[in-house]
C-alpha cells in the first residue's frame, strides 16, 4: 500500500524515528491515541475517505482527546483537514480548546519568555552555555536552536510543538471556528506572537497564511479560504472590519511581517513556495499600512532572476498577483519585477492555459503595465482557448477588462471575446453577467453589433434570474451584482438597449436588497434608475411604481442613519466625521438624487448632508474629495427642493476664497515689481 511505501521512505532517512511525528508513532509504548493517530494518517495518504470509517475515527477521538498532547491534536486537526469529513463543531471546539490549554502551560526557553532567567537572556544574545563552568561552556548559534516548550533542542530534532501551533490556527480557519472559538483563536495568536523569533521560517510562512486568511482579508480562491471568509468576514464586505475576532489574528499577521521583514533578506535558504505564500498573505492587507509594504520590499530584493527562474508558471503567476494589490506598481519600485516575470511568462507560454493568463493580465492591469510583448503573445494564443470547456464568463471578463485599461481598446481579441460570452450567457450566473457586462461598457463596445448582441444576450440572462428569484426561491443576485449590473447599464448609454421589464425587476430587486447594500452602492443605484427614468421613457411607464418604492425606502435608511441634529447650527467637527455610511461624494451624489426628483420631503435631510458635507470648507479645510463643482450641485439641488440656507451660500464663497487670496498673494510682487520699474 502506498502508506508503508512512503512509511518505508521516510524511514531510511537518518533520524527519521526521532522527527515530530516519529517520536508520536514509534513510542517504546502505544497508547490508544498513538494507534488512532496512526489510522488518521494510513487514511489520508492512501486517500481514503469514506464516510463510515471517518465516523468511526472521529468518535474515538471524542473519546481520546481529553488525553491527547499538544502534538497529537495538531496531528489530528491537520489529518481532520485533509479528509474534509464533516464532524460536528463541539468536538472541534474541544480539540482547539484543550490544545490551546496544552500550549499555553508549557514554559518557553529563549527570548520569547518574559521570566528574564539566564538562558533567555543568553538565547537573546544569540548564544547559549551547556554548562555552569567556564571550561566547559561552548556557544551555540541560535539559527541552530529552536523552541520545543520546555527545553532547547538541536536543529536535527524536527519542532514539532510549532507544527501544533499552526494546525491549530489552520483549524481555525478551515472550519470556521472563529466565532465560536474566539478567546482560543485570542490566545493562539498571542502565542504565535510570542514564539515568532524561535519558529523556523516555513512554519512562520503557514501561520502568515492562516492569519491572512482569518484577517478575510486574503484573495485565495481555494475551498477554504471562501469557508473562512464565508465564516469570519460576512459583515465585512471583503473590507477588513476589526472586530475582536480579527483584531488578533490581524496584530498576529503584522508582528509575523516584521519577523519575515528581518528574515527574508537574510536567511540564504527559501523555497519559491514560501516566497509566494508569504507575498500571498500580506496580498490583502498590502494597501493597510506600511508594514506590509515593507514584506513586498523585502520579497522584491529577494527576487532576482535566479529565484524566478527556479518557479513554475503557476508561482509566478500567484506572485504578481500579490504584488499587483499594491495597485501602481511605479509608485513602489516593483516595474523591474513586474518586467522579469513578463518576460518568464513570455518564454513559458506554451504552460499556461486560460486561468493562468486571465489571471497574469490581470495583475499586469491592475498594477497599470502595459507589458505589450506578453499582452500581444496571448492575443494570439487565446482565441484556441476559449472554445475550452472550462471557460467561463468570469474569466472572459478579466480578459477584456484587462485589455481595456492598460489602453489596448482596438485589440482583435475583444470582438472575440464579445462573441463567445454571447454565447456563454444563458448559462452564466448573475455575478459573470454583472462583471461581463461591467468590462463591455468600460470598453465602450455598446455601439457595435457584437457589443449590442452581448448586451441583449446578458439582459435577458440576469431578468430571467431575477424572476426566477421573486418567485419564492433563493434569489442568485446578490446586492452587490445588482448595484454593479444597475449602475453599468445605465452609465453605459445601454439603458434602452435591454429590455424595460429588466428595468423594472432590478429596481424590485435593489428595494429588497437594500439592507445589505452599502449607502454608497445604493446612492449609485439611484443616481441609476434617475438617470433610467429620464432618458428611457418606456422603462420608466413599466417601472414607475418599483422606482417610488425603491426610493422611498432610500430615503428612510439615510433618514435613520443621520444623526438627529437641528438645521439651524453648523454641526462640530466631530459630529461631521460620525457620518460612517455617509462620505462626502456619496451624500453629493445623494443630495442631487432628491433634487432630481423633486422630493421635497427629503429637503430637511439634503440640508443636514450638504451642512455636513460643506463643513469642513466653512472652517477653512477644503475637502480634497468635493471641488467647486460639486459644491454647485447641492446648490442646485438644494433650490430644486426649495431649500435656501445662508451657511451653504457662504461655504460656496468660501471655497473660492483660498484660490483667489493665492492668486492674490503670487501677483501682489509681480505689481510691486512692475510699478518700481516704472518708477525707476
């Protein structure tokens, strides 16, 4: 069988009965959790996964996991992992809680101990004595000392306490125990951070990871990184909102920065995998602060040619995706990286397929780099990938949107690209359609015959899910897809191309939807159906009485989400910067909505938002987010809904002034030059 295969293989290596999992399995005495281990894992590598023998392993370990060590309940979360056997939370929960108990009791020898006794003050200097006597003392470098809770052991001796620690944050986020488990998760963080400085360097790669990822802040596509961030980050957004739970496995992921930040540059051994799983880690955090910008740093001066050259296509595909969160490239010195792996890519592209150069383009987009050799290279090689099985609408949108902004618009794969997701739109969902039809319009492909098929093509799609949703089921069109679909097609001059009933059915949608919309989504879906109803006559006949609904409802949430000041005084500064759902563009945007539509019963709430909006320019700070133009339009707004205010009136005249006192200031020496040069 093919576990005493690999158990054969690892055993002629030397030492290998004195490794971790080799001193828990060739115990002189087997206890009962030594066999279970050892079924666990005779199950995982010979793939075998049936559910009654998983039962049966899984109530044992109900029985044993009282009197398991911190070593084997790691084995056995990490062997949990792998089956993807569905036990219940209970026992999960106990198996984290007792290893958390585990871990947290022992004593810790090195610099992470605060007892400050001698071998940590030793360790910390980066050597350690053997013995009391002076003739006696040796040094040991401390890279060949590592923690194994309780004593110092010799680098040959695998550490398997910090494995432990790491199947215990991995657990955590497989099975998305972070609610339940949150003073565990809490106190394993605070660990990990302790220990950071003794654990070896690929285990500080995975609980960067798992940290990453209970963060919800990490762009994996993997099962269980959608499970964590389905999970932990549902009120989020995919923005990272630092609740408790989150909190320490964020503080955890930075401190880990700062290790591998001292790490990286120095150490001579590291493996590509490890590279790219630490830049994927810091990926979601990347535009957070400057402490993760400093691991891309340390990363880019570690990749030089030679580390390419050692990954597959696939690692350098993830690598430049991480990279590319930074957003401009040029701003942080990475265009030189972003050259060498074009140009890796350029030279390997009989391996890659779709998905890879979806995603490859893509970052290259998003960093703003028009890799033109690497972009015409697949202009030719993806027209005989889209007749694949495997492709889908998603991956047609990167294509495109990624053509499209790094300026390569008169591409020839772009009517190709229109063609086949014309035909793949009766089978897409509503996300695919939402992107789809968001790439078509950036690209400005309405007014071709192609352009106008996929859009007909993808209304249809998106009405027939939205109907098949308000018939009682579950509707597939998240919030989100409808504000993305609703403000596309009508910014896109394609209003009228789709059909009215399309119209009507988003405008359903977005009124029940609009709890989970943020006031900035919803803001644009009304900017939206106005700009819907004024220029599509038809759409507005079918769609009236949904639009009424849709902004009433509108004006209701904003009315209870502003704070309940009076209108006769200026609200104080820290009142103004409690509007958390209100930015100073979105409460424009939403002033000049009701202004629109005449709805003279939100002119109380218009006045209140350009008061907050207009505040900061009445005190002399001008908002960088509102110029003089936007400040017109609350003033026409305003005299639509017959509201006069004199403060809005003079924050107007005060967002002039520091304009012309600056044009004042640079000509009064050029007028008192010239007038002593008359004089002279």
């Amino acid at each position: 069988p093919a576990y005493h295969e690999r158990l054969e293989h690892l055993l002629a290596r030397p030492g290998a009965r004195g490794g971790a999992i080799g001193k828990v399995l060739y115990r002189h005495r087997k206890s009962a959790a030594t066999v279970l281990l050892d079924t666990m894992l005779k199950a995982c590598v010979e793939k075998r996964f049936e559910t009654s023998l998983w039962d049966t392993l899984v109530a044992s370990l109900h029985d044993e996991a009282s009197a398991m060590t911190a070593p084997e309940i790691g084995l056995a979360l990490t062997c949990l992992q792998k089956s993807g056997h569905r036990c219940e939370v209970g026992l999960l929960v106990t198996l984290i809680h007792n290893l958390t108990a585990r871990l947290g009791t022992a004593k810790i020898s090195g610099p992470a101990s605060a007892n400050g006794d001698q071998s940590s003050r030793l360790l910390a200097k980066g050597r350690t004595s053997n013995g009391g006597r002076r003739h006696r003392r040796r040094e040991v470098d401390k890279r060949d000392v590592i923690s194994s809770f309780g004593t110092l052991r010799r680098k040959r001796a695998l550490n398997f306490p910090e494995r432990a620690l790491c199947a215990g944050l991995g657990a955590v986020q497989h099975f998305g125990l972070a609610r339940s488990s949150a003073d565990d998760l809490a106190k394993l963080c605070a660990r990990a951070q302790q220990l950071k400085a003794l654990i070896s360097s690929p285990v500080l790669c995975r609980m960067a990871h798992h940290a990453s990822l209970l963060t919800g802040g990490s762009g994996s596509s993997s099962s269980s990184s959608s499970s964590s961030n389905a999970s932990v980050g549902q009120e989020g957004s995919g923005q990272l909102q630092f609740n408790p739970r989150q909190g320490a496995a964020m503080k955890l992921l930075l401190g880990l920065g700062e290790e591998l930040c001292a790490r990286v540059p120095a150490e001579e051994e590291w493996s590509a995998s490890d590279l790219c799983l630490v830049a994927h880690a810091f990926s979601g955090v990347a535009r957070k602060g400057n402490r993760a910008r400093l691991v891309f740093d340390a990363l880019r001066a570690r990749l030089d040619d030679v580390a390419l050259l050692q990954m597959n296509v696939d690692e350098v595909v993830g690598l430049i995706n991480a990279f590319s969160k930074l957003s401009q490239a040029a701003d942080h010195g990475h265009v030189d990286m972003f050259d060498r792996a074009g140009r890796q890519l350029l030279d390997a592209r009989s391996g890659l397929d779709l998905r890879a150069a979806c995603v490859a383009v893509n970052a290259f987009a998003q960093a703003s780099i028009r890799h033109e050799p690497l972009f015409f290279a697949l202009e030719q090689a993806v027209p005989a990938w889209l007749n694949d099985r495997n492709c889908n609408m998603r991956q047609l949108a990167m294509l495109a949107h990624s053509y499209v902004r790094v300026g390569l618009v008169q591409s020839s794969l772009l009517p190709l690209i229109w063609e086949r997701a014309c035909r793949l739109a009766v089978r897409s969902d509503a996300h695919g359609v939402s992107v789809m039809l968001f790439a078509l319009t950036k690209a400005s492909a309405v007014g071709t015959d192609s352009g106008r098929a996929l859009v007909v093509a993808l209304g249809e799609r998106l009405l027939k899910l939205l109907q098949s949703g308000s018939k009682g089921d579950v509707c597939a069109v998240e919030p989100t897809t409808v504000s993305v679909t609703t403000y596309a097609l009508a910014r896109g001059t394609c209003a009228d191309t789709v059909s009215p009933e399309l119209w009507r059915a988003l405008a359903e949608r977005a009124t029940a939807a609009l709890p989970g919309l943020s006031m900035s989504e919803a803001t644009n879906v009304a900017t939206a159906l106005v700009q819907v109803r004024e220029s599509v006559p038809l759409a507005e006949a079918q769609a009236r009485a949904q639009m009424a609904s849709f902004f009433d409802a509108l004006l209701d949430r904003a009315e209870g989400t502003m704070p309940n000041r009076g209108t006769s005084q200026l609200w104080a500064s820290n009142v103004a910067s409690g509007m958390s759902d209100f930015d100073p563009l979105t409460a424009t945007k939403l002033i000049s909505v009701f202004g629109n539509l005449r709805r003279l019963d939100a002119g109380p709430l218009a006045l209140r938002l350009a008061r907050g909006c207009i505040m900061p320019v009445s005190l002399g700070r001008r908002p960088g987010t509102l110029g003089v133009g936007h400040l017109r339009n609350i003033a026409e707004a305003l005299s639509r809904l017959h509201v006069h205010d004199e403060d809005v009136l003079q924050a107007l005249t005060a967002a002039q002034r520091p304009r012309l006192r600056h044009s004042q200031t640079g000509q009064q020496p050029q007028q008192q030059q010239q007038h002593l040069t008359q004089q002279h």
